[in-house]
C-alpha cells in the first residue's frame, strides 16, 4: 500500500453484543425474573392450545432438606422433555408435585420440638399435624425455588402436594373403591418392622445392607419314637441366623420329595436332607469325613467323603417326616413336622425352623396347619412376657448371644459362627429390620386378580425405557407379598375405618370413606380425628355381633399410597393414562410399583404410557453418592460453581440408562463444550449484523453450492436431533450439537465462510448466500438447543435478526425437509483434508506463513473433475491460488503475484492495480 491507505473499515468485519462471557451466575437469574414477568410458560401452553396434549406426571420428591445433583438429573431430565415437546408440536403442560407426609418429617419436628425445649407429649394430635405441615410447606418453598434455579419451567404457583385438603380427600376415595372390591383386609401376619421407627416398611422402604449375624445348626429332639430309627434317640436339626426367632418356633419344615439320613452323630442320631449331609458335616463334625481322590472321565479330584458311611443309618421322605413332633429346646411345648415347597437344598440342613409369626413363607405353612401366628416381639423391638425371665424385655439383637448361651447349656448347639451377608435395613434409619407379625391392613394382590391385571400391563401395555425395565418390575410383581398399606405413625392421611369396640370387626364401606373423604376435603385430614366417628357412621348402625359402638383406627396409610394416588388427585385433572413417568431405577419398586397397583385396582389400567428410568449418582471414584457416605453433591454448590446451564448440559451429556458420574473433570469437560456452543452462536450472530432475512435472505435454489452443503448439514442434524429427543436420548442431542458446532461449522464451513462474509462485496450474492445460511442455521440451533441450554438459547434469541417469538420457547421446533449435501462438495471436502495437513508442514518449515500466502499444487487423478472446481478450490483450501498436477502427492510453494492490501490474498492483477478484483468490486 503505497499511499499508506488502511482498507479495515472497507470490510465486513464481524460485530455483536451477544458477550463472549456466559457470566451465567448473573445472566440466569435475570432470564428466570422474564420469564416470570412474563408467564412465558403460560405463553407456551396457550400457544399450544387444541394441540395433542402430552403429559409428563412429575414424581413427587419428598419436602424435606435441600436439593443435591440426584434431584438435579431428574429435574432437568424431565424439563427437557416437556420443553421438547411444548417445541415440536403438542401442549405439554407440567404440574411440580411433592411428597409431605411420613416419618421422616414427624422425625424432624421431633427434633425441631426437643431443640426448642417442647414435650411432644403436651400436644394435641392437631397441634403436632400443623407443625409437620408447617414443616413441610417450608421445604417446598425451599425446594421450589432450587427447582425454578434450575431453569425447569412448570407450573409453581399451582403445584400438587399430599397435604392439600383436596388430595387427601381424593386419596381417600381411591382407597374406598378398592375397598369397594372387597380387596382390603386387615389381618395379623408377618410384615417389615423398624424396630427403631416402630412401623411397618413397605417393600420400597427396604434396602438390602451387608451384616452380620449369627450362624447356628440346632438340634430338636424328637418327641417319640421315629420309626426309621426304632430306639435312638432322633434330634432334627436346623440351621438359622436369626436365633432370637427361636422362642418363636412353632414347626420344622421338610420338602416332601427330598430324601433324608438319620446319621449316628456322637450320642444322638441326627435327621438332615441326603444331599446337605456332607455340607452339614464339614461344619459340624469335619473329623466325620475324609477326602479321597475322585475320577470323573480324564479329571481327578478331590472330594469329601464319610469316614463310616455305615453310620447312615436309615432313609425317610419328607413325606414320611410330615406329623412327627419335636419338643422345643427352651419350652415344654411338642411342634409339628410339616412339609413345605418353600425349603430348598440351597444351605443349611433341609430342615427349615418355623415362625409364622417372623417370616412370610414360615406364616404361609402356618395358617395352612392352623398354627398360631405367634409373635413374642413388641414394636419397639423387646420381647414381650412369654419368653420367659431369662430373655423378657430384652432387644432381640441383644438376645442373639443370650439364645446362642441357652442353647450351649440345653446341649443343643452343634456349630455357631458369623455370617456376611445382605440384609434389610430401614432405609430411613439404616438399621437391620425384623419380620414381626402385627395387625396391619393389606390390598390383595390374588383375590380379585390385581396381581395378574398388573402383570399383563406390565408386559402388553406399558413401553419401559430402558427396555430391562419391564423384567425388572416383573419380576418383583410376581413374588411380592398383598401391599401392606398401614403405618403406626401420625403424619399422613387416615385409614377412614371404625371398627367394633366388642368384638373388633371392621366395618369396611365406600359410602363410609367417601364421607370422610368429603370432611377432609373441607377440614383436612385431621377431622378424622377430632370429629365423632357417629358423624361417618349410618344412623343406627350396628355391628352383626349387635354392638353399636365403635372406634377409629388409628393407623395411617403408607406414604407410597399417598404418591401412588398422584394421578387421580392432580388438578387439573390428568388424563389416564398420563403419557410419561419418569424416575430412577428405585422407582420400579416404589413409585411405578405402587401407581400400578393403584391405577389397576381403580380402573383397570396402568396410569401411564411409559416408564423412563435413570441411574443413580456415583461420584469420581465410582461410588455411590449418599448422605451417610458424605459425599452427596448440593445442587446450588454446582450452579454457584458452573451455573444452571452447565450443570443442564451435564444432564444432557450422561448416559442416564446406567450410573451417572459427579466429578470436577466431568463438569470442566462440559464448560468446554459449552464454550464451544456459545463461542459458535456468538461467531454466527457477530455475521448477521446487517442481514434481514425478510430482505436479504436467498432463494434456497440460488443458494451457492457450499452454503446449499451447510443447510443440508444442518437438516441432517435437525433430523438426528429430533429422533434422539423423541427416543430419550438426550446424550446424543448433545454430542450432535457439540460436533456439529466444532466439527461441521467452525473447522469447516466458518472456517471457509470468514474469507467471503468478511471480504466480500457486502450485500453481494456470495455473502449473502452465506448469510442466509448462517441465520437459519443460527435460528434452528437455538430452538434445537432450547430444551437443554434454555439460558443461553434464550439470551441469544434475543439478538437474532428479523421477525420472531418474544422467547426461543415460544418458537416451532425445525423439521427436516430430506436435504442431500451436493456430492461434489462432499468429495472436495474430503480432499480439502487431504491438503490442510501438507500447508501444515509448510507452516512448520518456515516456507509460508499465513495458508493465503500458498499455491497448492494439487495432485489431481480426475483432472476433468478438479478442473471443473478450480475456481471454488483457493477459497475450500483457504489459499490464494489451486494449481492441478499429475504428481502422486500435493505441494505447497510460495503463491504467485502479489498481496492485496484489503484481502491479503495474492493476486497477479494486484501490483498493476492496487486492489484485487474482488475488492475492487466490494469497494466501489
């Protein structure tokens, strides 16, 4: 430049407000204040209005203490569901729900009541009930406001909760039309017992722990002759890791087909199953046997063997055993021998010790051989009276080593060791439970056919992602026990039922229900309580034994009743079934489980189309997070650290079908990606500054064929990213973006496009062209992200050019429209790979500097092809000149002519004129 002339304000240099910075700490909290300002959700839903509803129902997490990452998964999961679908093309309205009553908030007013110095025993019922429902109301506030953090979007203002009047009341009247059915029972058998919670446990309520227990072989001697074995003195003999049942021990059972020894053991003549007897031996008596080298085809080994076989004395059926008598080891009482399918050959001795009053198969053979269901165990874990002073009051874990000494000094210990195994625990508490009988009230799962209804939704009706679900919740359907329904607590709704003071009937009756149902709808559930059970009862009614007064039972309904009526008692009403659950994988023992068996015993079918389930949480050791581990990660902790919308693409980004990890690394992996995202967005609105797509934008048939190759790119990903947002597949939403964004556009299309937007003749065609391409790619990205990164789809929404929705939320998801990228394109793309890694080299050694200061001798087989392209080749390869040779490989050298000033390409006219052609076109 001769004259010194600065030609940068002659060019189209790139210019945007949108910020480089996210500063999402400070940007998301002024989107969340707009949106509520301006009810954009409700914008949504009106805009939708007559579309195909879809219904996601929200699980209810329970109110109780602030969020962490687990709640956060889930959350954000299932707002990017209903933002998707609000996007593509139905109503999708969402109604946050929460969990209010139970244990754990009674725990916590406890403690809350003994802090401030307040005896709980100097309250009313109703007075205690309004501090747990204060306490629960706090924590929704809580919680609300770490969900809308999050940018979920729903109806807040108006969510469902299980202490509102109205659905206690509903919830009512779901239990009485399954009463209705003559479903409902109440009866005295074994159920879960926390003994420290004193209540009952539903299945979900139980989690499997590793303990250890006691492990001891018992013998019962017989309480008369034993025909096989004419004048020996028989012992049977059990194997157990809960010696405190044994005061409870009612029966031995045998399997009838199996096979049975009578073994001359020291001084008594023990009774065990033909096929335990050496595994009995090796722990009772190892010097009984021997081992001897055993030759099975080319193989030999070693095997146990009897030292005297001859001490077998004699062989019986389990069906012969059946009706012999045993005396009990610590009690003047003679118990049966009976016979079972449940005994297996798995451990132990073949013969099971009975309790019916402590295990579910044990109470099973016990009403069939009309044995007591004997329970010596109060609720607080003691035992009650009928044990004897020796074992009386006494914790049953404390009772193990005083039964194991019992047992030595009656002489009918032969082994006692330690055992690791899993066993229930209370998965409020963490401690062991205990299979306890009490009076509790079920649902029958095989009176009416609940059980077999469930199963054929489970397998015909309902889709399961993953598609293991449906196994999964099979399978505990086909052998759980009728649901339990009852807790011996406070907090929670009434089970509106009286019995008969004389004679303890209960008096089961909707029309009773419903009448309570509506008191508490006015009232709350605690009219169950203050009013006269007269008030719900029939004028003059009486029980069949003539009495005519009656109480209330006190017990409440469990908590997994209460959530399992959510989709009967939502206002407004949902439809059922509703389309989508979506939980994690617990909930196919909880949640899902229990609105199963509701929606089917109420109406006959699921309450949902499809269950979605995700993972659990492990932290960046691969363990499991968990408030006892330490290591559970509070929601707000990520957001102040990387903001909402990281913490969104983090969701995104997991495969949630397995664990999902919470690591530092992870989350500066996506800070990353988002980087890239927002660098993109930012690179393509700073090219838009002067394009009006109403004026500028080119037909797509006059699009150049470089620009017609990004739309097409682009309606590929707009297909893959619907598909993956319609299959649940959010992971690979965010890889397609990702790549998309770093691959695609800024290593290849931006990286070709810079030339040409920012030197161009400035509303040329071929900027233009450009242009075009980048606003729909701009335009459609931002709604193909809208689910996911709401924040920042939004914030740039706002800085996209032309006519369009006040919000990104409020805009139509884009369709593909079956675009093919221009083969020959395609083809010089592939080249163009070939070459960056040759002007690479050329860098490296110094022979150019800038790729616009190279020639490319481009080896060319197809010589008719290239020639074809030529002219399109310096702007693919970002060079000033394309020079075709039969060479085998390409060739860089120093480019011909001289460089433009404005452009910096070389040009032979430049030198003769003081701008190439190009520029002097852009300029005049």
């Amino acid at each position: 430049m001769s004259d010194g002339k600065d030609y940068k304000a002659t060019l189209n240099l790139p210019q945007t407000e949108f910020p480089m910075k996210g500063s999402l700490n400070v940007l998301e909290p002024k989107l969340l204040e707009k949106w509520e300002q301006e009810k954009i959700f409700d914008q949504v839903l009106k805009k939708n209005a007559g579309r195909p509803e879809y219904v996601l129902h929200d699980g209810p997490p329970y109110a109780n203490g602030n969020l962490h990452a687990g709640h956060a998964l889930n959350k954000v999961l299932k707002d990017i569901v209903v933002k998707f679908r609000n996007l593509a093309g139905n109503r999708a309205d969402y109604v946050p729900g929460w969990d209010c009553h139970g244990l754990p908030i009674e725990q916590a007013v406890e403690k809350r009541l003994r802090e401030q110095k307040i005896d709980k025993r100097t309250m009313s019922r109703d007075e205690f009930l309004e501090k747990c429902r204060q306490y629960a109301l706090e924590f929704i506030d809580v919680q609300r406001g770490q969900f809308k953090r999050m940018g979920v979007l729903g109806r807040w203002n108006e969510p469902y909760r299980t202490l509102s009047f109205d659905y206690e009341a509903q919830e009512i009247r779901e239990l009485a039309k399954i009463a209705a059915q003559g479903v409902l029972y109440r009866k005295k058998r074994p159920v879960y017992w926390c003994i420290t919670d004193m209540t009952a446990l539903a299945e979900a309520e139980v989690e499997y722990e590793d303990h250890t227990s006691p492990s001891v072989y018992v013998a019962f001697e017989a309480a008369g002759p034993v025909r096989q074995v004419p004048g020996k003195k028989v012992s049977f003999v059990i194997w157990t890791t809960t010696p405190w049942t044994l005061p409870a021990n009612l029966a031995i059972s045998v399997h009838p087909k199996f096979e049975y020894v009578f073994y001359a053991l020291a001084q008594r003549v023990v009774c065990v199953a033909k096929d335990l007897l050496l595994h009995f031996l090796s722990q009772v008596a190892p010097d009984e046997l021997k081992v001897q080298k055993v030759t099975l085809g080319t193989n030999a080994f070693d095997a146990s063997a009897l030292v005297d076989p001859t001490r077998i004395l004699a062989y019986a059926s389990g069906e012969e055993l059946k009706g012999l008598e045993y005396q009990h080891v610590f009690y003047p009482r003679r118990s049966p021998i009976l016979t079972g399918e449940h005994v297996t050959l798995e451990a132990g001795t073949g013969l099971v010790h009975t309790a019916p009053g402590h295990g579910q198969e044990d109470y099973a053979v016990g009403i069939e051989a009309s044995l007591d269901i004997y329970n010596p165990v109060k609720n607080d874990g003691r035992y009650d009276e009928t044990v004897g002073e020796k074992l009386t009051g006494m914790k049953v874990w404390d009772a193990n080593p005083v039964v194991i000494e019992m047992l030595r000094e009656k002489g009918a210990l032969l082994q006692s060791a330690s055992l690791s195994h899993s066993y229930p625990h209370c998965w409020r508490c963490h401690n062991p439970v205990v299979f306890r009988a009490t009076h509790q009230w079920f649902i029958s799962l095989d009176q009416k056919g609940l059980r077999k209804q469930a199963l054929q939704q489970v397998d015909e009706v309902v889709k399961w992602v993953p598609d293991w679900g449906r196994d999964r919740i099979r399978g505990m359907l086909e052998t759980r026990p009728d649901w339990c329904i009852s807790r011996q607590r406070t907090w929670g709704v009434p089970i509106p039922i009286a019995r008969c003071e004389k004679c303890d009937d209960p008096f089961i009756d909707q029309a009773f229900m419903n009448r309570v149902a509506d008191a508490v709808e006015k009232s709350g559930a605690g009219i169950w309580y203050s009013a006269a059970v007269t008030d719900f009862l029939p004028p003059g009614h009486t029980c069949k034994c003539g009495n005519a007064t009656f109480v209330k039972e006190t017990d409440i309904l469990d908590v997994w009743f209460d959530s399992a009526c959510s989709f009967a008692s939502v206002k407004p009403p949902l439809p059922v079934p509703v389309d989508l659950y979506l939980e994690g994988t617990d909930q196919h023992r909880g949640w899902f489980h229990s609105s199963l068996l509701v929606g089917v015993a109420t109406r006959g079918i699921a309450p949902y189309k499809s269950c979605l389930t995700h993972g659990f949480l492990i932290d960046g050791k691969g363990e499991p997070m968990s408030k006892s581990k330490g290591n559970v990660v509070p929601s707000d902790d990520i957001i102040k650290q990387y903001g909402a919308e990281v913490m969104r693409l983090w969701v995104a980004s997991s495969d949630y079908s397995g664990d999902v990890t919470v690591s530092k690394p992870i989350f500066e992996a996506r800070v990353e990606a988002y980087r890239k995202i927002r660098n993109t967005l930012r690179y393509a609105l700073s090219n838009l500054y002067d394009f009006d797509p109403a004026a500028d934008a080119v037909p797509p048939e006059k699009l150049l064929p470089l620009d017609a190759w990004a739309r097409a790119k682009l309606d590929a990903l707009v297909a893959r990213v619907r598909s993956a947002y319609e299959k649940f597949e959010f992971h690979t939403v965010y890889h397609s973006v990702v790549d998309f964004c770093a691959a695609t556009l800024s290593a290849e299309y931006f990286d070709i496009q810079k030339d040409t937007l920012y030197a161009s003749k400035k509303t040329g065609l071929k900027r233009r062209s450009a242009q075009t391409v980048l606003y729909e790619v701009t335009q459609k990205l931002l709604v193909l992200l809208a689910p996911v990164t709401t924040f920042t789809a939004e914030e740039a929404w706002g800085y996209l050019p032309g006519q369009k929705p006040a919000s990104v939320l409020l805009a139509e998801l884009p369709v593909a429209l079956g675009l093919k990228a221009p083969e020959d394109i395609e083809r010089l793309l592939k080249v163009r790979e070939t070459v960056l890694p040759v002007l690479e080299v050329a860098r490296r050694d110094k022979l150019i500097g800038k790729s616009e200061d190279a020639k490319v001798v481009l080896a060319a087989k197809d010589r008719a092809f290239f020639e074809k392209h030529l002219a399109v080749l310096p702007e693919l390869f970002k060079v000033s000149q394309v020079e075709l040779s039969d060479a085998a490989e390409h060739q860089v050298v120093k480019a011909d002519g001289n460089k433009c000033p404005r452009c910096w390409l070389y040009k032979l006219e430049v030198g003769k004129q003081e701008l190439c052609n190009r520029c002097v076109e852009a300029t005049t």
